[in-house]
C-alpha cells in the first residue's frame, strides 16, 4: 500500500515553500540584477600606438613596429596582428586566440614585454590599449557658444564631473583639437630682433624646468619648496625675459603675440546637424551595473550641469540605456504574449484541471530559473531574455507529460495521491533521460568558445536551468497541485475524442502499410529539401532607426578634403523628410557606439556619418536608396551606408588580404585579384585597401654646407617645424589637460618654395636660406603601409551584387588564387563576412562530438541498446530538415540565428522518440504484442508530444513578428523544424520500431 505522506517530495508545504521562496527570488532578480542591452566579450582585441611626428613610414616600421612585431610573434596566446603605418604614427591591432578567457594576465605580458622593447625605440612613444572593445555607448555634445576651444574647456569641465559617477568607466573627447599655447613669432621679428624661434623655445622649457629644490627639515616640521622655474599661468609665459643680443632682456609679450589655438595637426572633427562642436563619450562597465539605472543618474547629472553652466548646453545624442529599455520591454512582451498563447492553448486542448496546473508550472520554472541566474552573478539582457523564450516549449514538457500520466491513472480509478506517486514512479526515469537528451542539445553552444560562442553563451545556460527546474517541478509541484486540486471525470469533448483516436489510426495505417508510408515520407524530405534556399547575410541586422555611412576618400587625402565631402553628404541626408538628425566623424571612424562597429583611428581620409530616421521609416530601404545615390554622386570615392549589424565587425563582404616578404610580391598578386574581383558580375563596389604611390616632397641635406655654416641637422629641423605646425619649447600643466607651448609663425608656409625660403640664423649673425642647405625632389611612396603577423599586407575588398552569395564568389576564386599564390610565392586568405560565418559554425562544431557523446550515453543507460539509442538520434536530421523548408517559405536567409534554432531543435525532437519507445516496450512489458504495443504507445502519447509541439510553437511565434530582425530566423527555423519531425516522426517511428522490436512477449530486448 502506498503511503504518499512518507514520501518528502510529496510533502505541499514544504514543495510549496521551496517554490515560493525560489519565485520570490527570481522576481527580485530580475528587478535588481545587472542588466545591459547586448551580451559582454572576452577582452581579445587590442592596440598598440607608436607615435614620432618626425619619423618617416620607413623609420617608424624599422625602429618601432618591427621590434613590436618580434615581441609579439613570441606571445603563444595571440592569434594575429596587423600593424598599420603612417608617417609618424603606427597602429598595432592584436586579436587572441578565441580560447583565452583570462585576458587581463595576457594583457599585462604584453604591456610588460612591449615595455622593454620601447625603452630600446629612443623617442618613439608607445601606449597600450587593452580596452578597445569597450562600447562607448552614450555621446554627448558641448557648445559654449563662444568658439570651438572654449567649448573643450567646457567639455573638459563636464566631462571630470560625469567621471565622478561611480558607474561610468571613462570619459573621452570626440573632435576636439587639442589644445595648444602659440607663441607667434614671424621672420620679420628675428629679423628686427636678431633672436632665433631656438633660442626662445630654449629659454622657455628652461623656465618650466620645474627644477626640485628638495625639502626643508628640522625637529618640529617638514616642507617641500616650490621650483623657481615653472610656468604656471598665462602671464608668466607673457613675461618670460628673453636674452638680447646687446645684452638686453626684453619680455616675450612685446617681440611676439601669445594666445591660445587649436593644434592644426588635429585630424579628428565632430560635427552635428552641420555645425562643428565637441562632444563626450562615455563607456560604461559591463556586466556589473544597472545599464538603465545609471543612464538615469547620468540624465539626472546632466540636468544640474544645464543649470548650474547656464551659458552652455549640454545635449544627448546617442543614448544606449534608452535601447537596452527597448530591448528588454520588446522581448518581455514577446514573453508574456507566449506565456499567455501557450496557457490558452492547454485550455483548449487539456482539461480545465490540467491545463491550469501546466499553466502554474510555467512562471514557477521561469522565475525558479531568473533566481538561480541571478544568484550566480548573471546579467539581464537579450539573450537573457530570448533564452527564456526559446525555453518556454521545452519547460512546459514535462509537465504536460506529468499531468497527462495522473489524469491517466484517475481515469481508471485511482485516488489523486496515488496517481500522482505511480505517475511519479513512472516517469522519474523517462523524464530524466529526455532532460538530460535535451541539455545534450545545448551542449555545443555551451562549451563552445569564441565571441560569437560570448555573444549567444546566455541561452544554453538558461535552456538547461529552465530544463532542469522543468524535470524537478514536473515531479514535484506538478504532482502536488493533481493532488490539491480536485479531479472531475467528464465526458470527453470533441478535440478530447479525436485525439484520442488519431494517434491510433496513424500508427495502424503506417504498421499495415509500411512502405508506402517509408515513400511518402521519403517525398515529403525530398520536396523539402528541394525548396530554395533564401540569400542573404549570415549575422542579421538589428531594429535600431539608427544607420551609418561609412565615407573613404583616396589614402593621404587631407582631414579638410574628407570633412568637405561628410558635410555635403550630411546636409543632403539631413534635407531628406526621413532623417532627423546627423552625426559627422571625420578624421576617424568616431565613438564605437554600438558594439560591432569597425574603429579605424587616426585616419585623415576617413569620416563617418550616423543617421536617425523617423520611428515609422524603414531603415532598410533608406539605406538601398542611399547606396543607389551614392554610386552616381561620388564614383571616385568609397561612400556606402550600412545597418547596424550583429556579429562581429566586417569591414566588407569579401575581403582579400595578400602577405608577401616584400612589398613587389604582394602587390603583383593584389593587383591581379583585384582584375579578376572587377570583372565579375556578382561582385560590386570593388576596391583596394591601399595606395599605389602619392607624391611627397623629399629633403636631403647637405651636410658639408651645414659643418661650413655650423648648422646642426637638429637646428635645421627646429627651423622647419617652426615655418609649418610649430616647434614645441614645452608642456604647460596649469590647464585643466597638459597643453604645448609652441613657437611658430603667424601664418604656416602650405608649399615647398616658402619653406626652402626659410631664414636661418647663424652664429655669426647672418641670415641664410634653408635652400641652400636642403635639395628637394618629389617622390612616390604609399602613404600608408600594412603589416600582418610580420609580413608585408595589401587588401582588396568588394561588396556582393544583389542574388548573389559570398561563399559561392569565394569558393570559385579559390583555385585562381592558388595559381596567383605560386606564381608570385605568396599567402592569400580570404576575410570577411563568408570567414566570420564559417568560424561561427566552426566553434559550434567543435562542441558537437560532446553533446553527441553526452546524448548516446543517455539513451544507452535508458534502453540499454545500441539499435534503439541509433533510432533516437537518427530522428535528429527530421526537425533539422523542416527548419531550412520553413525559412524558405517565409523568405529568411538561413543564418547564424537559424543554426542556433536547429540545435535546440534537436532536444525536443529526440524527446519525442524517447516518448514513444518508452511507452512501446512498457507495453510489450504489460503483455502486449509488438504491433498492439506500438499502436498503443503512439495512440497514448499522441495528445502529449502534439500539446509540446503546439505549446513551443505559440511560444516561438511572437518571435516571428519580433522588431529585432535577430529572432525571427531562430523562431521560424524551431516552428518547421518542430513541424516536420513531429508529422514525419508519428509515421516513421512505428515502422522503425516494428522492424528493430522483436516480436515476443515480455521481451523488450531489441535484435
């Protein structure tokens, strides 16, 4: 005799305070727990910046890149690095190798062994940048109305008060030219005064020596004593005495006009809605903030600046808390409307009784499973969200299971604490083994590795929590609650009935007819298979009314040039009924905004525009439109407008890098992809990533003119630098940032005749002309040179036409590019978006062999037998058919989100099969004959897999109408998935098991 009250798992209150407590916790979760928009990554991307204005491309890569480059190459944890070289100024970008996690220890190395290279590099500078990928998701700008200077002052101000915020991690300037204090100084005035630009320069970094003076001691107190030589205010540098040659001291103020100006080297401009301002841009932590929260203290600090700085205005443009409230509020609904589609559809297909305790089960495993996430340290965002969606089919499972097995056993007479203990028995077993089936299925995206393995790795560990809190529920509040609520036996409705007959007239029609059902089906898979394949982009796009373009003029254009062209293209952007507002970048790529977006620092001939549209326009098609345009209106620049993506950053569809020894080499091959790239009809937009040669003016010295003269190359340097940007003397530090103090002429010479007209100042006295000390000549040398992993690098990149797909342009062009990599003895790979995708399903494949091996032991230890075990996943390919048929239905190219549908696929379907086998040798245990066992099996659990099939169906499908174009790829791919295996697997199973089962009684051991 049973006695349900000796059993702990079925105690009410105690299973009822377990699950009250563990709801609490989930619903303070999610209310409380870190939340963000998008998923954090790995710190596997960083920089290198080696600075020398004085250093040719050639100088800078033999004196710094290339020592850089060595130290690197002995880092075993870094998969590549690119280095990209100007004329003074070099870039290093380091990728590691997806499997590093622990990256700060890496980091710290390479800042450690970088070190020591730089104190052998002389006056190269040298920084390293290990946060690169930080999103710098709020930008602010700053307008004093009182000129572009006093504007970074104010931008100053605001941005150390926002850095006082305890939740924002840093603060940078956008646009705004650094600051300099000029001390104007014509050649008419050395003239006149007989001073030299050196001699003032050296007067002035000797008054800012800030010499120590050491400190005074005695018994009572110590105090330090200010340095006699520093300039710390605008005055000081005014009345800085300057020696002359009478012997006559005279303040600087009267031979020379002082003030402040803006550094004309600065490259990088911000501008917005065509006006030229300076803006902020915070970043802040991921992973241990209220995203949401701190964009409110963060309006809340910008209101009190409003106020208390009356005559500026402070405004917000890009604003990521506003869209991490998008995303959460857009998803949640999808939630609640499956949750609410689901518990109708129970209504409708189960008894009021079991459909309500189903229902209940639903918020107590989702709650259940938000308290254990969020104990743990996880974060709420989209894929938190969308992995509880994704669950909602696979949680309820069980429970419809559990429920459907009591109210068998009431029906037949049972008590409701027996029935729900005998169900218990049953099931414990079964119901562990699908569990354990279906985290299998989520094995590979979990142990996977990688920033796209980063960006999904919230799905499968909230899939396994929902499963696991789903199997504890289903055999304990589901069975309490048959046993709380009272059972009513009624008559059968029509839809009961039905049910009731369908499973068996399927299972006879396909055991009576067994080949023509194994032909049907084998149609069915082939016309699914035959549908075509939609094309387009593996990663989708993302709903923001936010898009870019992206503009690259020839490489060596001037910063003046490239913001010309945003500016035109702005103001007509902004004249479109469309658009509301613009944002101009010029100089760089701007603030890394959004998290994927490709940062191109530093980069004179680079600018970007972002855009915003109207709530009601479709970003899409502004985006085709404008491309279209800009393919007329600019022929001779690269102009293309962009979505906002997701996946990682792509700077073109196909890219083609060429590494070669030497520069020849590496040209003669780029040179002939890009023919055959430019004669294709499926490629478009095709273009290099390099310069063949621009002219620049080359200086060669005459070094016996200038020992003649007592010239030293330095002085004639000194000379030169102050005719053009200025010659730095010194480093003001009484200004909010550090400051130069240079010394140039009140209007730079832009040619080379004035320059070699330059007068230097002799020893003696005399004035000579540089030119007779210099000999030009004009030269073609690329204006920017590419390295990757030591070798000398040039890309050609394309775009793909319309119809056509990256993996079949590429594919083809693999055999000329192995002609072209012998012929010129050369490396070639291919980039871009085909690569990305292709190392995305790589680090899910990786995975793969585990959650296999995990799955056969399950189902080993359920059946003990290899046929049966083989049949279950053998049943994995029928849902991973429908879900390609089904995106091509609805015109979905089939992607990356579309393979995450599939794998989850798998989990439900092998449940399924092990319903049913379960079910077929329970009854040949009861005495049954292998047919009647069978039809029986299918008769029984046909309502239980059809409510799981239907309930994840209406729990994908407000998917299918999401804003955010990621999920309808995963919804679609898990609705006909689901579809097909369910229809193919009533008709297939039955013919399957009735071959593998042996026909005698009572013995459920296979052939």
């Amino acid at each position: 005799m049973l006695t349900p009250n000796s059993h702990w798992y079925f105690q009410p209150r105690l299973i009822l305070g377990i699950i009250t407590i563990l709801a609490l916790t989930g619903l303070f979760s999610w209310h409380y727990a870190n939340e963000q928009e998008d998923p954090s990554f790995a710190y596997r991307n960083g920089m290198i910046l080696l600075s020398n204005p004085g250093m040719s491309i050639e100088q800078l890569t033999d004196q710094g890149v290339r020592p850089i480059e060595r130290v690197l190459s002995e880092i075993d944890e870094i998969r590549t690095f690119s280095a990209r070289i100007k004329q003074g100024y070099a870039n290093i970008d380091i990728e590691l190798k997806d499997s590093i996690y622990e990256t700060d220890v890496i980091w710290q190395r390479v800042k450690d062994r970088t070190r020591q290279a730089a104190s052998r590099m002389g006056e190269i500078n040298l920084s390293v940048h290990d946060r690169v990928q930080d999103t710098q998701g709020i930008v602010l700008s700053v307008n004093s109305g009182q000129g572009l200077l006093e504007d970074r002052r104010m931008a100053l101000v605001v941005r150390d008060e926002l850095l006082k915020l305890a939740d924002v991690r840093t603060a940078s300037l956008i646009g705004a030219p650094q600051e300099q204090l000029s001390v104007a100084y014509s050649s008419q005035s050395m003239r006149e005064t007989g001073v030299s630009p050196i001699d003032i320069a050296n007067t002035l970094q000797q008054r800012n020596a800030q010499t120590s003076l050491g400190t005074l001691q005695n018994p009572s107190f110590t105090t330090g004593v200010n340095s006699l030589t520093r300039l710390d205010t605008l005055q000081s540098v005014k009345n800085t005495q300057i020696s002359m040659p009478n012997g006559q001291s005279v303040p600087l103020s009267s031979i020379a006009d002082i003030a402040y100006r803006a550094d004309p080297q600065s490259n990088e401009q911000f501008w917005y809605n065509g006006q030229r301002t300076v803006g902020i841009a915070l970043t802040l932590p991921p992973d241990s903030i209220r995203v949401t929260e701190t964009g409110r203290l963060i309006r809340n600090k910008i209101n009190e600046l409003n106020q208390r700085y009356a005559q500026a205005s402070i405004t917000i443009h890009l604003f990521q808390p506003d869209w991490t409230q998008k995303r959460r509020s857009s998803l949640l609904t999808s939630l609640l409307y499956s949750c609410l589609g689901v518990a109708l559809v129970l209504m409708c297909l189960m008894t009021f009784r079991s459909a309500l305790i189903v229902s209940l089960s639903i918020p107590a495993i989702a709650l259940s499973a938000i308290g254990l996430f969020g104990m743990f340290g996880g974060v709420i965002h989209q894929m938190t969200i969308a992995g509880l969606v994704l669950s909602l089919g696979l949680m309820v499972d069980n429970s419809i299971v559990m429920a459907e097995r009591i109210v068998h056993h009431l029906e037949r007479g049972m008590t409701r604490s027996h029935a729900a203990i005998t169900a218990i028995k049953e099931l414990y077993k079964p119901l562990a083994t699908a569990t354990l089936t279906t985290i299998a299925a989520f094995v590979p995206m979990l142990l996977s590795t990688g920033g796209v393995a980063d960006f999904i790795a919230t799905i499968p560990i909230l899939v396994i929590i929902c499963i696991l809190f789903s199997y504890v529920i289903s055999l304990s509040f589901v069975p309490i609650l048959s046993k709380l609520l009272a059972y009513q036996d009624k008559p059968a409705n029509r839809i009961t009935r039905i049910f009731n007959t369908t499973g068996g007239h399927i299972a006879h029609g396909a055991l009576n007819y067994p080949k023509a059902t194994l032909m049907v089906s084998v149609c069915v898979i082939t016309l699914l298979l035959s549908l075509p394949a939609s094309k387009g982009e593996f990663f989708p796009k993302t709903n923001r009314d936010q898009a870019y373009v992206d503009i690259q003029l020839p490489l060596g254009s001037s910063v003046s040039e490239t913001t010309n062209v945003a500016n035109a293209i702005a103001d007509e952007l902004k004249s479109s009924d469309s658009i509301t507002n613009t944002y101009s970048f010029t100089g760089n790529s701007g603030p890394r905004f959004y998290y994927n977006l490709v940062q191109q620092p530093n980069e004179s001939h680079i600018a970007r525009i972002v855009f915003e549209t109207k709530a009601e326009v479709a970003v899409a098609d502004v985006v085709n439109r404008l491309n279209n345009e800009f393919k007329v209106q600019f022929p001779n620049f690269i102009v293309t407008a962009h979505e906002l993506g997701q996946g990682p950053p792509i700077e073109s569809p196909i890219e083609v890098r060429v590494l070669a020894n030497t520069n020849q080499n590496a040209l003669g091959a780029a040179e002939a992809l890009f023919a055959l790239l430019n004669e294709r009809v499926d490629t478009k937009s095709v273009r290099r990533a390099y310069v063949l040669g621009k002219p620049a003016l080359n200086l060669a010295t005459n070094k016996q003119q200038l020992q003649v003269s007592n010239i030293t190359e330095q002085q004639l340097s000194q000379y030169l630098a102050w005719q053009t940007t200025g010659l730095t003397a010194t480093t003001l530090n009484y200004t909010l940032d550090p400051i130069d103090l240079v010394v140039a002429v009140p209007q730079p010479v832009n040619n080379s005749t004035e320059l070699l007209s330059t007068q230097i100042l002799t020893d003696t006295r005399q004035f000579i002309p540089a030119s007779l000390f210099l000999e030009q000549s004009v030269v073609g040398i690329p204006p920017v040179a590419v390295r990757q992993d030591g070798f000398h690098t040039l890309t050609v990149l394309s775009d793909v036409a319309e119809g056509y797909s990256e993996e079949e342009i590429i594919e083809q062009l693999q055999s000329k590019a192995k002609v072209l990599t012998d012929e010129f003895d050369v490396t070639i790979e291919f980039g871009g978006e085909a690569a990305e995708s292709e190392q995305a399903n790589s680090a899910l494949l990786v995975a793969m062999p585990a959650g296999i091996v995990l799955l056969f032991v399950a189902l080993v230890l359920q059946f003990n037998s290899y046929r049966l075990s083989l049949v279950v996943m053998c049943s994995i390919p029928l849902g991973a058919i429908g879900a390609p048929a089904m995106l091509s239905l609805v015109n979905i190219p089939f992607g990356f989100m579309s393979i995450l549908g599939v794998l989850a696929l798998a989990g439900i379907v092998v449940n399924t099969a092990i319903i049913l086998i379960e079910s077929t040798l329970q009854g040949i245990k009861n005495g049954l004959q292998k047919k009647q066992a069978i039809a029986a099996a299918v008769n029984e659990r046909f309502r239980p897999i059809l409510l799981t099939t239907i309930t994840t169906i209406i729990g994908m499908l407000p998917l299918t109408s999401s804003q955010s174009p990621l999920w309808p790829p995963l919804a679609w791919a898990v609705i006909g998935g689901l579809i097909t295996s369910t229809a193919l697997m009533m008709f297939i199973m039955p013919v399957a098991l009735s071959l593998l089962l042996k026909p005698v009684k009572n013995d459920i051991q296979t052939q």
